[in-house]
C-alpha cells in the first residue's frame, strides 16, 4: 500500500511527528502503574490492582488446576510456565496453599476479555470467557517468568480496544509458517487478539488454489499450513482474518489472466505517468467491466472463505482507480455495486466483510453497505494521506461505518521503497494514541462505540530489502507499544521508561 510516497512527501508525516512528539515530552507521572510497586510489571500494563496482606510464593513442585472448558488453557500455561523454568503440574480436585486455579464461569468480570486474579493461598485466575482465561495466563507466565513471590491482593484487567492486531504482508514477502507463529506467539504474550494475512498482492498470491491452480505461486501456504497456522493461533485466543484484495494489488493474480487487466484511455504521457503514481501498480488491477472479472474473484471468494473459522473476511479495495475519467468503462457504481456483490458471498458464509476506506467511492449513486467494516489508512485519494478529502472517520461513522484505525502514520512499517524513508519511529507510535486518525481528526465522544482498535502493519513494498530476520527487530520494538496503546494506553510513563519494562518482561521461551 501507498507505493507511490516520494520523499516530497514526507511534510505531512513530519507535522504530525512534531504534534505527536510534543505530546511525548509532556507526559504526566505514571498513571497506570500497579499500585504496589512490588506487583511484577506487564506489557501491557494491568487496569486495577487493590493490594491486601502478605504475600504468595510460587512452591519448588507447583500445580494449576482447572476443568472444563479452562483445561485445555491450563495445560497450554503450564507448558509455558515449564518452559519458563517453572516446575508445573496439572492437578485436579480442589485447589490447596500454593495452587494457580484457572477458572472460567459467570463470577468473572464482565467486560470482554477481561479477567480477575485473586492471590492469597493460592493465585486464582477468573474469567468468563476462553479468550479472558488466556489473557490472564500470559499475565502470570510474564509474572512467573520473573519471580515466584507475588504481593496478594486482586488484579482487575480488560482492554481498552475489543480489536489489537497485527497485519503481515504475505502477498509481497512470503514468511515461513515458523516465523508466523511466532509473531503469534508474541501477540498472544502481550494480550493482542487479530492477525491479518495479506495474502495477494504485487508479488504473488500465496494460497493454494484448487479453483484456479494457475495464480498460485511458486512460494505459498498449503491447506495443511494454513489450517496448522489457525489452530497455533486458536490455542492464544488469536483470530486468523485473510485478506484477498481486489480490484486492485491483484498482480499475482492477473499475471496469469493478462486479458482481465484494466486499461486507461491514456491522453497523454504525463496522465499515464500520474495515473501509475497515483493508483500504485496500474497493472495490479482488474477491469470490472470485463465479464471474466467477477467469476474468477467469486472462485476465489468461494473457496477460501470455507477455510478460516474467524469472523472477518478483507476484501481489498484500496488504490483502484483515483481519475474516473481516464476509465469510461468503470464507474463509482460499478465499483460501489461490486464491493456489495462481494460483500453478500462473504455474508453468505456467516463473516464479515473489510475493506480499506479509500476504496469507497466519493460520487455516484449507489452506497457502500454499512455492514462492511472500513480500516481507515489514508485521508486522501491520492499520495498524500494526512490531507483529508471527503468521507473522513466522522463521515464514515455518520454514515453508520464501523471503523478501525489503519493510519499510514504512524502504525505502518515497510521493509523499503517509496514508503520506507516515511517509516515512524518507535517514539512516534508511543506517543500517539489509537483514537488520533492520519488526517488529525479524532471521532466525536458519540461515534467512539464505532471505533475497533487499530493494527501494526508490517509492509514489504520492497520485499527484497530485508531478509525475514531482519524484520524481527522492528516487530518487536514496536508490537508490545501497540500492545500498551489499544489495552491500557500509553500516555502515563515515558518512552525510555517503558521500554525497560518491556525488557524485563521479555519474551515468551519458546
């Protein structure tokens, strides 16, 4: 995404740099810190703890108990724990001095994912769901993985955001199913919750396609990968959301179908060399005009939608067509008609359509469905995303979108080309907050119901700029701060001080 950004662009991303950056030199004394300094840290860090008398110690030979649907969670934990350097068995009956107990029943908090832990005698984790039970397991084993003595006392926790998420740009870089999971791994330890796989794009589309083998590329995910991926991330509380874009970033698939392409009515060399800037990759998009174009997309539509369990399905959209004019064989509402027609098969399998926001049409007569979710990345239609045109956040939101916060600045990351030199830094992200949009706007205190969350986008425009170690790094300088924005925010501690927390908190042994 955002080919097309030079480094004459780079003012809008340097004004929103310096607001952000002011905000980070004024930060107010720690707010979210525990209330008794001798509780362990967390990234992210924990909403309430109300401290008691005395204190716990994790025993040489120590048991987690649990049952029912907390079992299989416990026993993933003491796994964790025994890998950590803990001695931890699987118990059963009732829980005495020095047992972990995780439980999931209606006495939990009631908020979302959240969870309590009560210690005393034992070090007891409720909640009324899977996904809360396995929140609180990473905030014992970052705890556990540190010291056995805990303050007692009870810890309430929930996020902020129902949405913490990571996107991985497959359709440019193909990453192994190792490398996947284990960034899987690390979102689960920082309590996040949705993954998005990119898998098409400019270099390849990277499933195996039984419907049409021929726009599988050569490096790909197989249904055994792809179904293994799944469960590695179900077993974190992790959801698995693919996306297939179209009508545009479809050159993996229209390498095979040159016939299919879009094609402008060029005026001349200048408009044919903006029109490229403009749009990307101009030979990545589908002419929906074509007769041939909509089968091949509801093919693939139909079937990989049967493969991934989780609610969401993203369909694309971004950086089609900017200059209606230049194509007089596709209008506003034939796009508009076509993200419906493609929204009803994805509602047909029981999910939710995505799409990125520049994609809806300004014009025409025929209104995006409002079921679809929008990921809000760009203010504009063309290079520069903090200049907002029409159908901002609060438009969209009036207009009844639910809406996730993609800004380009500062939540993305590129291993190269014309995005890389706008890279944010570390500092930035933190510095930021996930209500703050990329064109400066923040959605009114009634719209807010209407916000998600937002992501880390990791991008490969150049995919052949970073070798998949050396994307590492930048993952995880950045993922635990996203962690901290979207659970508890971030805006309490300073930088420094918070990146020594998530060094002392580490990362999961794997």
């Amino acid at each position: 995404m955002l080919h097309a950004l030079g480094r004459t662009h780079a003012l809008g991303a340097v004004a929103l740099s310096l607001t952000l950056g002011a905000a980070l030199l004024t930060t107010a004394p720690s707010a979210y810190a525990e209330a008794d300094a001798t509780l362990p840290i967390t990234v992210p860090s924990v909403h309430e703890f109300a401290p008691g008398t005395g204190s716990f110690t994790l025993p040489d030979q120590a048991r987690i108990v649990a049952s029912g649907a907390a079992a299989p969670i416990a026993a993933r934990f003491a796994t964790d724990l025994n890998k950590a350097g803990r001695t931890i068995t699987e118990g059963d009956g009732a829980p005495g001095p020095g047992d972990l107990v995780l439980r999931i029943d209606q006495s939990g908090p009631d908020q979302p994912e959240s969870y309590r832990i009560d210690i005393g005698a034992t070090v007891t984790a409720t909640a009324r769901t899977a996904e809360g039970a396995i929140h609180a397991t990473q905030t014992l084993l970052q705890w556990f993985s540190r010291t056995g003595a805990l303050p007692t006392g009870t810890v309430t926790d929930w996020p902020d955001y129902s949405e913490r998420g990571l996107l991985l740009d497959l359709g440019r870089k193909y990453l192994t199913v190792d490398w996947i999971e284990q960034r899987i791994r690390e979102m689960a330890y920082y309590r996040m919750n949705l993954i998005q796989l990119h898998f098409s794009d400019r270099y390849g589309f990277r499933l195996e396609s039984r419907s049409h083998p021929e726009v599988t590329s050569p490096e790909h995910y197989s249904r055994a990968e792809i179904a293994e991926i799944i469960a590695y991330a179900a077993d974190y509380g992790i959801e698995v959301m693919p996306e297939i874009g179209f009508p545009g970033h479809m050159n993996g698939i229209l390498e095979s179908h040159p016939e299919l392409a879009l094609h402008p009515v060029v005026t001349n060399p200048i408009d044919a060399a903006t029109d490229g800037l403009l749009a990307g990759t101009a030979e990545g998009r589908i002419d929906l005009s074509d007769p041939g174009a909509r089968p091949l997309i509801e093919d693939l539509l139909r079937e990989f939608l049967p493969l991934f369990p989780g609610r969401y399905f993203h369909i694309g959209g971004d950086e089609y067509i900017s200059d209606y004019s230049r194509y007089p064989q596709i209008g506003e509402d034939l796009v508009a008609d076509t993200f419906n027609w493609a929204n009803g098969i994805v509602r047909s399998y029981g999910k939710t359509a995505r799409m990125w926001n520049d994609g809806i049409p300004r014009g025409g007569h025929t209104p995006v469905d409002r079921s679809i979710i929008v990921d809000y990345w760009t203010g504009g239609d063309g290079p520069l995303p903090w200049i907002s045109t029409q159908n901002g956040p609060e438009s969209l939101a009036d207009q009844g979108f639910t809406l996730s916060n993609a800004g380009f600045t500062p939540t993305y990351w590129s291993t190269g080309g014309y995005a890389a030199p706008l890279n944010s830094p570390p500092e930035l992200l933190y510095a930021w907050d996930p209500g703050l949009f990329v064109n400066g706007t923040r959605l009114r205190p009634d719209q807010r119901g209407q916000l998600l969350g937002s992501k880390l986008f990791i991008f490969a425009d150049d995919p052949f700029a970073k070798t998949e170690q050396e994307i590492v790094e930048p993952v995880h300088t950045r993922l635990p701060i996203m962690a901290q924005q979207l659970w508890a925010g971030t805006k309490s501690i300073g930088y420094g001080e918070f990146t020594g927390e998530v060094r002392m908190v580490g990362l999961p042994t794997s």
